[in-house]
C-alpha cells in the first residue's frame, strides 16, 4: 500500500513537472515572438515621428508607414502590457519609451476633451461656421439639402461638378470663387460673406488649389481650398486591402508591390505640392483658414508642412477618434480644418451618418475675435 501511495505521489509531480514545463515552453515563444515584435514596433514608431519632417523624396518607402500610425501605437500599448505582466522590466521599460514618444503626437488621432458639455447648444450668430467636404462630383440626391441644413459660413468643396444640380442648388445663397477664363475647376469656396478677390496657388494644377480674400466684419480672412494629389488606390486596391483576398503568392505580392510604389510616388508629389502651399500661406498678410483634402494623414509630411504656424481644429476641439475617408476600418483622417492661432475654435465635428461621398465632411465652428 505504501509503495502504492509512493508512485501515486511521484506519478503526480511528474505531470506537474511536464504541465509545469509545457506553460514554460508556451511563454519561452511567446517572449521571442514579443521580442521580435517590440523590435519591429520600436522601428515603426520612431519611424513614424521622424518621417513627418523628411521629405518622401529622401524616405521613399518609409513613408508610408506614417499610414498605420494609429495601430502601430495600439501594438507599442500592447506588448508594453504584455512585458509589464510578465515582469520583464528592462524591456517593459523600452516599450514604455516608446509608447510615451507616440504620446507627444496622440493628439493629431485622438483627442480627449474631459470637460466637453454634450447638450451645448451654439448661438450661431457669434460663430462663422465652416464645412469643407469632397463631395465625389456631387451628384448625390440630397446633397444640396444636407449642406442647406447644415448652413454653413464658408463651404470649401472637393471635386464638385461645375454646373450640376448641387452646384446650383448651393449658388443661389453663395459666392463663389469661379471663374471660367482661369479654369479653376472642381475645387472651390462659396461664401456668405463678401468676397473680394480669389485665386489659384499659380505654381500649383488648377484643380488642386484655390482661394479668397473674405471681408469679415472690418477684417479679411484668406481662405485656402486644397485638394492634393490622389493617393491612385482604386476601388479594387481598397477591397483587396479590406478583404485580405486570397490569391495565388506571386499575384498577392505584385499587387501589394504596385500599391506600395503608387504610394510611395504620389507621397512625393504631395510633398512638392505641400512646399509650395506652405510657401503661399507664408506670404499671405492675412488670417489664413486652410480647409480641404489633404491626401495625407496627420504624421505625414504633406501634412507636417502645410499645418506650420496653423492650428488643427480637430487637436482643439475634437472628442475621441474622428476619420474622414470611408473605409471598413475607420482610419484615415485626410480632410482638414487648419486655422490661424489668432482664431478661436470652438467646435470640431465629422458627420460619419451620411454617404455622399467616399469622404465625410468636417464641420468646425470658428469665432474670429474673441472679445465679441
């Protein structure tokens, strides 16, 4: 009986020897896997800051990585959680690092306004109101009526169609910055107030810039339009990114391929265009408003040199996470509301219920003179 007992008892510590060194075996793989991991996340991260001041001309394809910054972020918080559990401080301590270096520019993703009053209701009299919105060619049912409801000051349009019914739904209250002989096409301002001279940015293609001079009150505010180059990923690219598609190995890596270099190359005619916008606006005497799609997310480089010396109305006055650009996973912010420092924000919004368009339009409430 006792030697019964004996094996009994050693039969036992051997399978918690092996239970014991199965659970080791499992966490052994998953510290080489997180170490790898932190080692990657680590690279993307730093290279997700600095790229914004390095123009695409020099980081070709790292500068797409900015594209996934919101992620790569949730990963560092990730497997910072994962060392800290585990006890590994010296790693722990890297990934905190690294996390808290995302931190500095959390703000262009994700805002959090603690002491934001939800049942605020605007007195709109004391604020211009401003909407900037590509609207796809506008040919949408609706369309007109939607931005009627919403009334807006200054209305900065993308890809509008000259001519059309919500064209000319929208020109009946507007002014409008059009001008056949100088071709300025489907990018364009209506305005309520008086507006005293426009333009294109001269250097740029006609249908990428425009803007006015709006006399407010006693003041002029110059107000820029922008529609930067496109990104070229057509309808199918999204859907094959969305839907991670199964196709054979070598299709799979030639169409990755192809949008990686569509990427890379219109990145870097952004980034020329971005020079000379950024060279305009610095010449401008003016309080200077800058609406428009953008192309580009907030860490990029396109955006990093236009926004200079400007405010994003989103890090103002957003709440949370906002995007702009329909897709599945909700994680493109490229339509803008940039404005002088001397001009109060006082509301950010993006209307995610409507589709118009493949974008969503961004609506800001802005007050010109604090002291009214």
């Amino acid at each position: 009986m006792a030697e019964y007992y004996t094996n009994s008892i050693s039969r036992g510590k051997k399978r918690k020897r092996r239970s014991r060194s199965g659970s080791e075996l499992l966490f052994s793989l998953l510290d080489i896997v997180s170490t790898l991991a932190m080692v990657l996340l680590v690279f993307l991260t730093i290279t997700t800051i600095i790229c914004q001041y390095i123009s695409p001309e020099k980081s070709g394809v790292l500068s797409v990585i900015a594209l996934g910054a919101p992620i790569i972020y949730l990963f560092d918080i990730v497997v910072m959680f994962y060392w800290v559990v585990r006890w590994r401080w010296y790693r722990a301590t890297v990934m905190i690092v690294t996390v808290v270096l995302g931190l500095f520019y959390l703000s262009r993703y994700y805002k959090i306004e603690i002491d934001r009053k939800y049942d605020t209701s605007f007195r709109e009299r004391r604020y211009t109101k401003i909407m900037t919105y590509n609207v796809r060619e506008g040919k949408s049912e609706g369309l007109a009526e939607y931005i009627k409801k919403h009334n807006p000051d200054i209305l900065c349009l993308q890809e509008i169609n000259i001519g059309g019914d919500t064209w000319n739904a929208l020109t009946e209250r507007y002014q409008t910055t059009y001008m056949p002989k100088v071709c300025i096409g489907g990018n364009q301002i209506l305005s309520k107030y008086r507006i005293i001279r426009s333009g294109g940015i001269d250097t740029l293609q006609h249908r990428s810039s425009v803007w006015a001079d709006l006399k407010i009150k006693d003041d002029t505010i110059r107000v820029v339009s922008l529609h930067l180059q496109t990104t070229s990923i057509s309808p199918k690219d999204t859907q094959f990114i969305e839907q991670h598609e199964y196709i054979g190995d070598r299709e799979r890596d030639s169409k990755l391929r192809s949008i990686v270099e569509r990427l890379v190359e219109n990145n870097r005619k952004r980034a020329v265009q971005a020079g000379l916008v950024a060279d305009f606006l610095e010449k401008s005497p003016y309080t200077t408003i800058v609406c428009g799609d953008f192309n580009d997310v907030p860490l990029s480089y396109t955006y990093n040199s236009i926004k200079r010396g400007l405010n994003d109305t989103f890090s103002k006055m957003a709440d949370g996470f906002a995007y702009t650009y329909n897709m599945r996973y909700g994680v493109l912010r490229i339509d803008n509301i940039l404005v002088s420092p001397s001009i109060e924000v006082v509301s950010y919004e993006v209307d995610n219920s409507v589709d118009f368009s493949d974008h969503y339009p961004v609506i800001s409430r802005v007050k010109f003179n604090p002291n009214i």
